[in-house]
C-alpha cells in the first residue's frame, strides 16, 4: 500500500508597509467643521456637515406649580380688574391697656371710631386670663382717641373685682352676649364690614422675526428643526413668564414708550408672594437647623383649613429634601410611599394638616427669581388661589403676520404667542413663608 504524503506549505507573511502621504480623511472635512478650523485642515464643499436635525433641549421643564395653578379652570370675568370681597374673622381681640377695680372700668388698647368698632358693648360676657367670667354693663368711646376707649364690668354674683385680676397688656375672651327671661332690651348688634381685594388681569406676549428670505432659506435648505424649535422655546419662556407673575408678581402699572409717541398703559398681577406680604401673613427667617420647627408653629398658627385639609410647600428640590428628612427620620408621620398620583409629590402630615410637596427649580435661577428666592418656602393654600381672565378673549393664542407676499408692504414674517393671566388669592393668611438665612 502507498504512504500517504501530506504537504504542509511554509506560509509567506507580508508584513504591511508604512503608510505614505497623501491619505485624504483629515482635509476631508464639510464647510463650517469644527475639526478642521481647530486643528487647521481644509474643507471640502464635497461633503455635508452630520448635523442631527432634532436641536436638543436641555432646560429644564419643572412647572409643577403652574400645573397645581391650572388644575383650577380659570374663572372668566368681564374686565381686567377683577373685585372680590372677604369677611375677616370677626370676634375681635380685647386688648386690657390699664385696669381699675375700684369703678370696674377696663382701658382699651387701640383705636376706635364707632360703638360699632368695639370689641364688646353692654351685655356681653367677657373672661379674664385667670378664667374669671365678667359681663359688661357699660361703654365708653373715645373716638379717634388711642387707648382711651373703656368698658365697664361687674362679677357674676357674690363675686369680687380684685386689683390682680386685670393686668395692662391682657387679652380678654369674648364668650358672647346674654340676655335674661322678660327682658325687652337690645345690646349688641352685628353686620358685617368685609374688605375689599381687587387684582389685574396681566398680557403676555413673545415673538419671533424672520425676513421674507430668510424665512424661505430657512424653510428650503434647513438642515435642523429650527424653526419648530424656536417657536416650542417661545412658548416655554412664555409660560416661564407666567410663572414668574404667578408667583412674584406685583400688582400695578407700567407706562410703555411707545414707538412713534405716547405712553401704553400695561397692568400687572399681584402673585402669591406680594399678596401674602401685602396682607401680613406669618413669615419667619430661620436657619436650616431651626426649620422643622418654624414650620410646624406656622402650619398650626395659620390652620384656616378643616381637619385634613392640604397646603401646597413650594421650594427647591433640595430645600424640601431638608424639610422632608425631619419627618422622614421621626418615621410616624412622613412615608415615602405618601404620594399624589396626579403629580407624584410627597406629603408631610402635622396633626390634621397635610401639606404637598412641591418641587420649584426655578425658585434658584436667578434668570428668573431674586436670588432671595433659592432659600424661600411658599406654603399656600391652594384652594383660595383661582386663575382668573378677561372672558372676551382666549387664555392664550397665537399666529403670524402678513408679509409682502401676502399682501402688505412688511418685508418680514412675526410669529406671535400671547397669554393673559390674574391671580385671585383669597384669605392669604392661611398661608405662610419662611426664609432661610
């Protein structure tokens, strides 16, 4: 039988050459290259630049507050200056400003014009610090006079009036007036003074400008979404713009130059902060140690809400962190499963109040907001908040101008957007704010 040769080639290996001159990638670049103009290659009309069409967003979109504002339909009214009235809490406080035992005569502290004005007349029983019941038998009114307005007390019977009973600067209770069987008298007499409020209704507006051909350049030989995108970033900065009155308006007047003569008469809302610091509402500037507490003095001190009701705590992402990790670390009264479904925000429970937290970036652009307000709480309550707009025209709408191939004589395009928005914000003393210093 034949032997079976195998033949094994010996393999040839060609190592590759150095490379030589000219490799044409690096010049190789499209008009406009940002390779070519650092490093100095050329460009080539050749080619077209990669530019991805889609521009991209980088700002951010935190409206949470705008959405909790429109979560309310906006009530239409008939002007731009809308009128609402209020009736304050009325059991008004009776301040002791000197006290005399001997005629039972109690000096009041403050201002009066009217026997109307007082804080109690003949007929009603008041109660002292120390729990002692005392009826009223008599007023006095020094009208316009401060702290001389007096009234006149009696102990119920058997009872004493002492020199230790009344001290300046007590606040008495007024538990109400009485009146006894067979008795035709009337004393006290009510009705109410409510206050009046009144707010603006403010326009907004952006534009956009483009010249007849270069909004044709644009349209034929655009390589990105340009032109969409500029529009989308109108809108946002108009809603930004909306934001920004919601929350820090001031209401008033701007006379505009106008741009031939003349002055236009534009009006501004009043926002959430500006009506709160208008109307005095609790505010306290602490330290970031001291906030867990602050916050629970002021939450109950301004509790106008029914048992559960729920505020709004608007703040930087990482100021309600802060807030949060106190009752977080107690763990009775804050989870993190407590949520809204609607727009995913925690909740913090104090006794019978909730409050819903609301994370506001924009609190820290400075673009935006004083720079007072990265380190500010707003706690608001939501329900006296309604947007509020002139009926005769849509909240917000938008368009474009007729150019000179449309029949005017502008050689140009403007795309507009506009938007009108009022702010009433009823009882702001049932919300607070707190600054941290």
């Amino acid at each position: 039988m034949a032997e079976l040769y195998v033949s094994k080639p010996t393999p040839s290996i060609e190592l590759p050459g150095n490379a030589t001159a000219p490799f044409g990638l690096a010049s190789l670049n499209a008009p406009g290259s940002n390779f070519a103009s650092t490093y100095g290659y050329s460009t080539s009309k050749l080619i077209a630049d990669e530019i991805l069409y889609r521009i991209i967003d980088t700002a951010p979109e935190q409206y949470n507050a705008l959405k909790v504002l429109f979560s309310k339909s906006p009530e239409g009214h008939g002007s731009d200056e809308v009128i609402w009235f209020e009736h304050p809490w009325g059991r008004p406080l009776i301040e002791a400003n000197a006290w005399n035992h001997n005629t039972g005569v109690i000096t009041l502290t403050g201002t009066y014009n009217t026997v109307q004005e007082l804080p109690a007349v003949k007929g009603d029983v008041i109660k002292t610090v120390g729990e002692t019941p005392l009826l009223v038998t008599a007023q006095t009114l020094a009208a316009g006079i401060a702290d001389s307005s007096t009234l006149t007390v009696i102990s119920q019977t058997g009872g004493s009036l002492t020199a230790g009973l009344i001290s300046s600067g007590d606040y008495l209770a007024l538990q109400g007036p009485i009146i006894a069987d067979g008795m035709n008298d009337f004393y006290h007499y009510d009705r109410i003074n409510p206050d009046e409020k009144y707010n603006y209704i403010q326009r907004f507006q952006r534009n956009i400008r483009f010249s007849t051909w270069e909004l044709a350049k644009y349209k034929s030989k655009g390589l990105t979404d340009f032109l969409e995108f500029n529009k989308k970033e109108s809108l946002r900065q108009l809603r930004t713009d909306m934001f920004s009155f919601a929350m820090n308006g001031t209401r008033g007047e701007f006379l505009i130059p106008g741009s031939v003569s003349g002055n236009y008469s534009a009006k501004c809302t009043e926002g959430y902060f500006q009506t709160m610091s208008r109307a005095g509402s609790l505010n306290a500037t602490v330290s970031l140690s001291g906030l867990p507490t602050a916050f629970e003095y002021l939450a109950h001190a301004s509790n106008y809400k029914r048992e559960g009701g729920t505020r709004f705590v608007y703040a930087t992402d990482a100021n309600l962190f802060q807030l949060s990790k106190a009752y977080k670390d107690e763990k009775t009264r804050y989870t993190p499963e407590s949520k809204l479904a609607d727009l995913n925000l925690e909740q913090i429970v104090l006794g019978t109040a909730r409050f819903v937290l609301v994370p506001c970036e924009l609190f820290k652009e400075e673009s935006v907001f004083p720079t007072t307000w990265a380190d500010r709480f707003l706690v608001i309550d939501q329900e006296m908040v309604t947007p509020i707009i002139f009926n005769q025209f849509p909240m917000m709408d938008g368009g474009e101008t007729i150019n000179k191939q449309r029949g005017s004589r502008e050689d140009f395009t403007d795309w507009w957007i506009q938007a009108q928005l009022g702010v009433k914000f009823a009882n702001p003393l049932g919300s607070f704010y707190i600054d941290i210093a």
